[in-house]
C-alpha cells in the first residue's frame, strides 16, 4: 500500500512497508531516534520517536504509515518528552562527552544538542560496570551502553552470529557476551562485523582508531543531525524535497506543531486529505 501521510504538516507519500520514520526520512522530515536504524527491522525501545499519530501516541519507528494518518512530532510536549528520555539516558550511565572518543560521532550527543539539552535535570546514578578490553580489536565500556540492541540486532542479522544479548531488567539491565567467559576476546566477534561499528554511542569502540579523525572534523561537528539522518540532499523538511504542506485545521484539532516550526513550514497550498 502506499499513499500520503500528514507529519506536522507535511505531506509526506510512503511506500510499501515504510513505516512512519522511514516515511518522514525520505522526505527530509527528522523524528528523533537513537535504537531505530535504516535496514535494520523495527525494534521501539527508546520512545526517542515518540509521535502523536491521530491523536494517539505511537512510535514512529514501529508504526506502519498509512494513508491519511495525521502526525505530530515537532509539538512543544513531545520535545519537552524527548529532551527529559534524553536526559535520563545520560544520567543512567557514563556520558561524559569531553572525554570520550566517540564525541562528535556520537548519536546520542548528536540528539542531546538537538534537543537543546542544557543540564542533566535528573540525579546521576554514577554507573560503574566493567570495562572489556579483552579482544584484541574492540573494546567495550559498558558504561556508555544505552541498551539501544542495535549491536545484537547486527550481530544476529546482519553478521549471523549471535555474538551480543541484553539480559535483567531496570537498573540491572547489561549487555551480556555470548562466549564461555562472558568476555569478548572468547565470542565469535570480528572487527570486520557489522556489530563492531554500530553502537550509536561510545560503547563499543574499534582499538587503534581514536583520533584518525581529529575533534573538530567529526560528522556532527559539522552537520546537526536532523540533516545527517535526512541524508544530504534533503535538508529542510519539505522545502529542498518540495513536499507541500497538508490540510491545517486536521493538524490543528491533533495538537499542532509548536509555533517556531509553523512559522518555518512552506505556505501552504491546496491539498486534501480524503477523511
Ligand atoms: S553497546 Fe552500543 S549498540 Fe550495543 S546496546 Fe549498547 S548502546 Fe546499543
Ligand atoms: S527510535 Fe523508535 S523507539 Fe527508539
């Protein structure tokens, strides 16, 4: 099935089993995420993509479009949402950007400063879990693990191996290793696994690489990551991709984008929806 969608008032046209980020990316249109990743099966675990969808919260991730479903994603609560999940992700284990590697090429840094992340505003838990240095190429500092399974995810179906797990619950969730140690150097892993280059945080690191690239030429030093998800040649939603605008008053009645969007949205011409 395809069709159109409405996404703070955008209209955006999806194909066969889009679902209503994968909608939104193709059309330049960025709804935060930090487990969702392009080729990767739904997997809605960290509410990051949180929408309203006719009204009802759903997960954009997860979501199928549909045609003539009315989205809000740039509203001033779900931003309020996004930015306190953020916030509990950082505190919940060891984020400290200035000396970690990953600063930069980090997702989750990426979203903090999109989502005008000022301050912590929760307590830190001041994580301490074991560092594995064991495997000779990768390094994993659990610390910085936001349980996001993209690293399972890739090792189960991208490397066919089932080299990573997420095991206990709440404050006692870790990231297990499938080898008789419990340790990397005895898994299956290869440097060369999709596994090994996932982490969208500074989690899981190849040895030897830190600083090829130099602080001050990293990906989202450069590019915020509402362009970098959007991919390069859409930049603004629905302005380099020509997406016209959908009907206001349906947009309005589902609790509208917040004002500073409204006024950055293209004027708006004739289109309808058929509900
Ligand atoms: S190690 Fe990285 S990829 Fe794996 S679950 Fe943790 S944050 Fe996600
Ligand atoms: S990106 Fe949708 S729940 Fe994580």
């Amino acid at each position: 099935m395809s069709g159109t969608l409405c996404i703070d008032g955008i209209a955006v046209p999806f194909s066969d089993g889009q679902t209503i980020i994968e909608a939104a990316r193709s059309a330049g249109v960025y709804i935060p995420y930090l487990c969702h990743r392009p080729g990767y099966a739904p997997y809605g675990s960290c509410k990051l993509c949180t929408v309203k969808v006719n009204g009802r919260t759903n997960t954009a991730c997860t979501l199928p479009a549909a045609d003539g479903q009315t989205v809000i994603s740039n509203s001033p609560d779900l931003q309020h949402d996004r930015q306190r999940i953020t916030q509990m992700l950082f505190v919940e284990g060891n984020h400290f950007c200035p000396s970690c590697e990953k600063s930069g090429n980090c997702q989750l840094q990426a979203v903090a400063y999109h989502q005008n992340m000022l301050d912590n505003h929760y307590p830190h838990f001041y994580a301490q879990r074991e560092l594995d240095a064991s495997h000779p190429d990768i390094l994993i500092d659990h610390d910085r693990c936001i349980f996001c399974n993209l690293c399972v995810r890739a090792s189960k179906e991208k490397d066919g191996k089932e080299v990573f797990g997420i095991a206990g619950r709440g404050i006692h969730k870790r990231l297990i290793v499938n080898s008789p140690t419990g340790k990397l150097k005895d898994s299956d892993i290869s440097v060369n696994d999709e596994a090994a280059h996932v982490c969208p945080t500074g989690a899981i690191l190849v040895k030897r690489s830190a600083y090829l690239a130099p602080i001050g030429a990293r990906i989202y030093d450069h590019h915020p990551i509402s362009e970098v998800a959007c991919e390069k040649e859409v930049i603004k939603a629905g302005e380099a991709s020509g997406y016209p605008s959908c009907d206001q008053t349906k947009l309005a009645q589902n609790g509208g984008p917040d004002s500073h969007y409204a006024a950055t949205m293209p004027p708006a011409p004739d289109i309808k929806h058929d509900r």
